[in-house]
C-alpha cells in the first residue's frame, strides 16, 4: 500500500517536472527566435530606405497614371522597388535544381 502511494507520488512528480520543463522550453523558444545568420541587417536595410525614400515620394505626389507606372515598370522588377537587389535574385538559370517536370519525365521513362 504504501509502495503505491510512493509509486504514485513519484509518477506524478514527474509529469508535473516534464510539463514544467516542456512549457518553459516552449515559452523559450518562441521568446527567443532562429536569426537569420546568412546577411546582415545594413545590407538590406539600404535598398530597403531607398524603396521607403520612393514610397513616401509617390504618396506625397499626385498619384501615378498608366504610362509612368509601365515606364517605371520597365527600368527593374517592378514599379517600386525598380531594379534594386537585381543581381541578388535568382533565375531558374542560376539553379542546377531539377524541375517538377523533370523528375516527371524521369519517373515515367524509368517506368518503360
């Protein structure tokens, strides 16, 4: 009887310190996220004031007819950004990954 009672006592206790643990290792990861490691903040942070410099030009400005935005349109990506962080981007070109229609290719022709 008394083995029990320890038995259920210890059990318990366990499961109140793994549902502790586990709460706070929630609570830690998700007050503390994954940083990006792979660029720094000032890298992006200048083309992104240019665009925000643009923006505000454009808000404070009449707004845009057809013809400027399709010629603003043609000088980068898009009408605002322009063509800031072009050579950043990468084109299917730029990949050696294979496609979804590849792999379909692939897949069917090792099923003849």
């Amino acid at each position: 009887m008394l083995f029990n009672k320890l038995n259920n006592w210890l059990k318990s206790s366990v499961r109140l310190l793994l549902t502790a643990f586990i709460c706070g290792l929630l609570f830690i990861s998700s007050a503390y996220p994954a940083q990006a490691v792979t660029s720094s903040a000032t890298d992006s942070e200048v083309s992104l004031n240019k665009v925000q410099k643009e923006t505000d030009d454009v808000a404070k400005s009449n707004p845009r007819g057809i013809k400027e935005t399709t010629k603003k349109a043609q000088g980068g990506l898009n009408a605002v950004q322009g063509g800031a962080d072009k050579d950043k981007m990468v084109s299917p070109e730029d990949t050696n990954a294979t496609t979804v229609k590849e792999k379909a290719a692939s897949f069917l022709d090792n099923l003849k």
